[in-house]
C-alpha cells in the first residue's frame, strides 16, 4: 500500500508465510482503516483497522509469524470470494 491510504477506506490484508504454507494468504477483506500515521515526508507509517477480539487475535499472530500486505479495495462493488481461505502458492 503506498501513502494514499486514508481513514474510512476498505483494505484487504495478505499474509505470506502465514501458517507455514508457502505462497500468501488472503486473512480479511473489506476492513474498515480507522486511523493512520505518516511520516514527514508522508510516507505512510502505521494503519489501524477495525477488527473484533478473534479477528484480533488471528492478526497478530499473523503479525508475529508472517509478512503481512495491505491492499486498499473499491468497496462500491466489492464482491467477497467464495473461498474460506483463498491461497496463492508460487510452487503450484
């Protein structure tokens, strides 16, 4: 994510290396960012997201164990995937 993140903008959040798999993970889609931080320079530095205590818990572990990646969505006409769990694995 670059620095046009903003406050009330819709992300996705990836994690590669989350749960030993190899490739990335889809974790959260169409998360609501509640607050950012930029630097000087306005690169962006931090973003909160609204989560409740189990999707909490899911992020940081996976903060903890993996790479995390946001990506900002058009929430208009975001359409969830099907998948419970959608993985993208470079060896497949």
């Amino acid at each position: 994510v670059g620095s046009e993140m903003c406050i009330r903008d819709s992300i996705n959040i990836y994690a590669t290396g989350y749960d030993d798999s190899v490739g990335t993970t889809l974790l959260f889609q169409n998360m609501s960012v509640i607050a950012v931080e930029r630097s000087e320079k306005g690169t962006l530095t931090s973003a909160t997201i609204e989560v409740d205590a189990e999707q909490s818990l899911k992020l940081i572990n996976a903060q903890n164990n993996s790479t995390l990646n946001l990506a900002v969505v058009d929430s208009t006409d975001y359409q969830y995937t099907d998948e419970e769990t959608p993985t993208y694995n470079p060896n497949k």
